[in-house]
C-alpha cells in the first residue's frame, strides 16, 4: 500500500517492449530512492507481468534523467500546447518505434 501511494504523481512510460520508465516529478523526486530499492521493483515487474502477460523490466528515473534521454528536436505533428512530458514521451516512444497508448486516469 506504501508504494501504491509513492507511486501517485509518477508518470509510466513504455521504453520498449519489455520497460517500463516510472518517471519522477521533481516535487517528489525524493520518493525515487525508495521506490528504486529491489524488493519495491520486484513488485513492480510482477504486477505489470501478471497485467500484461509478458515480463517486463521497470526503471526509475527522474524527469531530468528522461529529457537526457531524447535529444531536443521540432515536432511539428504535434501540438505545442502538448503537456511537455506527453511530448517528451511521445518523442520517446516515436524514436524507438513503440506505439504508445497514454492512459491519464
């Protein structure tokens, strides 16, 4: 139950195939230690395994850590109102040709 509530204002995002991000806002970035620890991770991977039938690698990561992860290039497709992590996930997704299917709940 810890960890479902450290987990409120992450963000998922698929990788690849078989990662998943769990992308830490700055404002609770000091949650991302806790979450990372390797029993936490192991429920992660086996939650989402038993959810989506395939085994699944979960990593932690802070925005800042994303944004490194794609280099800065004009999306002109998209909408520049466009919450800059969707976009920045969207481009993720984009470059690594892994259809993504964002889910605000």
């Amino acid at each position: 139950m810890m960890l479902l509530s450290y987990l409120t204002s992450t963000k998922a995002v698929v990788a690849d195939e078989s990662t998943v991000l769990v992308v830490f806002p700055p404002a609770v970035v000091s949650l991302k230690d806790t979450v990372a620890k390797a029993e936490n991770i192991d429920v992660l991977e086996n939650a989402l395994e038993r959810r989506l039938g395939r085994s699944i690698r979960v990593k932690v990561v802070d925005e800042e850590a994303l944004e490194s992860m794609v280099q800065s290039e004009p999306s002109s497709a998209k909408n520049s109102e466009e919450n800059p992590l969707v976009k920045l996930t969207r481009e993720i997704s984009d470059r690594l040709n892994v259809p993504l299917d964002i889910i605000d709940e």
